[in-house]
C-alpha cells in the first residue's frame, strides 16, 4: 500500500501541472510580489475591521484603498498565472482523488469545495 502512495506521489510530482504550479508559486516570492500580497493583506483586514462600524463613521476612504489594492492584486500578472496554475493542479488531484476513492461509498462527495 505505501509503495502504490508513493508511486502516486511521485506521479503527481513529475506532473507538468505541479511542476508549473510549484514555479507559479516559487514566482509570489518576488520582493515587489510579497509586498503586494502584504499590502492587500493589511488593508483589507483594515477595512473589515472597520466596516462593523460604518453606520458610525465614514470609511469611504478605507473602501477606496481596498478596491485599489484588490484591482492592482487582480490585473497583476504573475498573481493571475498563480491561481490557474493551482486551479489546474487542483483539478487534477480531484480526478486522482475520484479515481482512488470511487465505489468506497455512494454517499461520499467527490465534488471540489469552492469558497
């Protein structure tokens, strides 16, 4: 059984998807990269923070530089090359996944869970 893992394993790791997915991912540690990804975090834990209070104050700023940030982290090329590579990885794990635990239950969900 461990020695069938470890072939799927090795499988999977010489998978262009998760070859091009783990040089996709090695390409948002760029300096210029992790300071954005920084920032969005920041502000927008910032905003969320503040918007429980929005009937009491005015966060119209704090909205503004959100939306900013979110449109610079969405138009960023190498953050969109990031998650299709990972949706593609993922896509095949679920196949694999469909593969290896198919006819163990009828009532086992297969289906990715999508936020």
């Amino acid at each position: 059984m461990f020695t069938l893992l470890n072939d799927l394993n090795e499988c999977i790791c010489n998978d262009e998807k998760y070859k091009a997915y783990i040089e996709a991912k090695k390409q948002l540690e760029k300096e210029d990269i992790n300071q954005l990804l920084k920032k969005y975090q920041n502000i927008s834990h910032d905003y969320f923070k503040l918007k429980q209070y929005e009937k009491y104050t005015d966060i119209s700023s704090s909205k503004k530089e959100y939306i900013e940030i979110k449109k610079q982290i969405s138009n960023n090329q190498i953050i969109q090359e990031y998650y299709t590579k990972y949706y593609e990885l993922n896509g095949l794990l679920e196949e694999v996944t469909k593969i290896i635990f198919s006819g163990i239950s009828d009532e086992l969900l297969l289906d990715r869970y999508l936020l």
